[in-house]
C-alpha cells in the first residue's frame, strides 16, 4: 500500500481521535489492556513495571547477542561477546529481511508480554487501525552503550547491526497487525532526537536511515510515526516524510511552528501532527481547556483561518509521554482528561466546520 493511499486511513477517523504513546503503569495485563482499547486508536501497552526487558531500549534490542540490561534500563552490549557472534546474528537478520520470514523477530513475552494478547483483541474486536511503537534507532544507537562506555553508534558495525535490527522488528510488528485485519500505525520513539545536529555527519546519515526505515513499514502498509518528546531540529525532523508527528504540546508545538513553511509542506502532504497535549509530570499545573485554547491560538496564528480547522480536525490527540512512571490512578486521570481535551478540542472544530464536527460523532467514523 503506497503512501497517498494509506494515509486514506486517516480519513477513517473520529474528529480529534485519541491514542496513548505506549507505556503504562499497570502490572495485570488485562487492566492494562481494558485501559489501552478504550481510546479512539487502541494501542500496544508496554508494562515495564518490574519487568526491565520492557523497557524501551531493552525491548528494541532483544536478541542482539552480548546485550545486558538492568532494572532501571541502563543498556550495555558486551562488545568482546557480541563480536563472536556477530556474523551468525547478520546472517540470521539478512536471511529474514530476503525471505520476509520475520517471525522470530516479532516481540517475545519477555520484551512485551501485552503483544500476543493485543493482537487478538484486534482480530476479534474487527478494529480498522492499531498502533503499535519501538524505540526508533537514533535512539537506541546513540542511548545504548557498549560495555567500554561508548555509544554503541561509535563502533560501526554494531551500529549497522542495530539499524537491521531494528528494521526486522519494525517490519515484523506491522506483518503481524497487518495479518489480524487491521492497519497498523507504527510509532517510532525517537527521543533522542533531541541530541540531533545537522553539523555531525553521522547524525545526518542517521536521518537518512530513518527515511529508509520509514519507506520501508510504508510499503508494508503502514501509517508512520514519530514521537520525540523533547525539542530538535523540528524543520529536518518534518521534512522527513512521515505520515505522524508526535510531540509534547507544551514543551515543543511553538517550536515546530517557528518554521511555517515546513509545518505547511508537511500537512499538505496529507500528514498530520500528534499532540501529547495532557501533562504527564505530576508537578505541572494546568487547565484543559487552556491548552486547548493555547493549540487554537498558535494553529491558527500559523496556519490562518480556516486552514487551522481543518488541520486541528485531523491531528491525534495523546498524553504528552508514555505513563509507565506514574500510578495506575495518575494513568486513569490523565485519560480522562485526555477526553476532556478532545471535546474541548472538537468544539472548537465543530465552531468552524460544523460538518466536521458532526461527523466526529457519527459511529461510522470509528476507527
């Protein structure tokens, strides 16, 4: 499925559709998923809560021989063990990319014990999208260390193996959403990004590679995204064909908005933004309906009237981060407001486009 036609998929949705980032606090998968299926977008709960090889770099890396991981997530490769069997572990990823046989490389229980489980509630609940997310490979390259101390991107063939690595996975998790019926919308989670530097040549080669893997899930057919949850190099970052973007609303939308002109070349592409606009720290004081009244302001002082209605109307809507560090009542809260956000939200939509605004609530525009 090419790009233009599955960003059709898009248009399948609700009027400000919600969707979580990934992580939660639970630990009974089943409350966890209850929680994870009742947004607009069902997704792919991670529960790394004593379970470190759900932990973001850790679940990326699962299988890459010398990869060591503790309980708060620090990620080491043991580079002397790696290297012996570094040829097999290429072999084996190659092998699998040549023969689409990717199985292997989807997520075992101990990396995300909730995948099997939620694959079958999309199968049997018929749902149309499912978003699914790993650690995006700048990420995991330049977090990762080797067992010397350096970012494993510094050691050139593992950094490669890492970047194959990923690939499989990726496409290994989109193959299987994809044969339970549903289109998968597939997150990167790139929030290393906010170390990016378009003066390091690595770094822009790294962007490259992130084009690649991006074209590559969207052959497969699926809609992709990234989420980075602090500030970067927004115009590079929008300027790489993806179909979503995710961001913290208050820390990052006036900054991608600085520069309007990749902002407009990106929407009018047919891509659309993803806003973390609730809150995940727990010492933020705010009210709902003023960051929504804030998103309002800086859309439409960027975009114009009515252009920003139509942008505002197709945008997800997210906590600002994944809530795997928080309670299960803080999770429970934040979706409400989460809720409350997108009321708020297609209120203002519904004021400038009332045809929008109806067909939010129309049970056909379910995902």
């Amino acid at each position: 499925m090419s790009a233009p036609n599955v960003r059709k998929a898009l248009s399948l949705l609700p009027s400000c559709a919600t969707t979580g980032i990934g992580s939660l606090p639970h630990t009974q998968l089943e409350m966890a998923l209850q929680m994870a299926l009742q947004v607009d977008i069902p997704y792919l709960p991670q529960l790394a809560t004593g379970a470190p090889g759900e932990l973001i770099i850790a679940s990326a890396l699962e299988g890459l021989p010398g990869l060591r991981a503790d309980a708060d997530g620090i990620v080491t490769v043991d580079v002397p063990e790696w290297e012996r069997s570094r040829d097999s572990f290429s072999l084996s990823i190659e092998a699998a990319l040549q023969s689409d046989a990717l199985g292997p490389f989807e997520p075992s229980p101990q990396a995300s014990r909730a995948f099997r489980p939620f694959l079958w509630e999309v199968e049997n609940r018929k749902l149309a999208l499912a978003k699914v997310q790993i650690a995006g490979p700048c990420t995991v390259r330049w977090v990762a260390k080797t067992s010397d101390g350096r970012p494993t991107s510094e050691v050139p063939a593992l950094d490669q193996q890492i970047f194959r690595l990923i690939l499989a996975k990726a496409l290994a998790m989109v193959k299987a959403v994809r044969r339970v019926g549903a289109t998968p919308l597939f997150y990167l989670d790139e929030s290393g990004l906010c170390a990016l530097s378009r003066r390091d040549a690595r770094h822009l080669l790294a962007l490259q590679e992130l084009k690649v893997l991006a074209m590559a899930l969207r052959r497969e057919g699926a809609l992709v995204g990234l989420h980075c949850c602090g500030n970067t190099d927004w115009p590079a970052v929008l300027d790489l064909g993806m179909d979503v973007l995710s961001i913290d609303v208050r820390l990052s939308l006036d900054a991608v908005l600085e520069d309007a002109a990749a902002l407009k070349r990106f929407l009018a592409s047919g891509a659309t933004l993803s806003l973390g606009i609730v809150p995940t720290n727990l010492d933020a004081a705010y009210s709902i309906q003023e960051l929504v009244d804030s998103v309002e302001a800086s859309l439409r002082a960027t975009l114009g009237t009515p252009a920003f209605a139509g942008a505002l109307s197709h945008v997800l809507l997210t906590p600002a981060c994944g809530l795997a560090m928080r309670s299960v009542m803080d999770a429970e809260r934040i979706f409400d407001e989460l809720r409350q956000a997108q009321r708020a939200a297609r209120a203002v939509v519904a004021a400038e486009l009332p045809s929008a605004g109806a067909a939010a609530t129309k049970p056909e525009a379910r995902a």
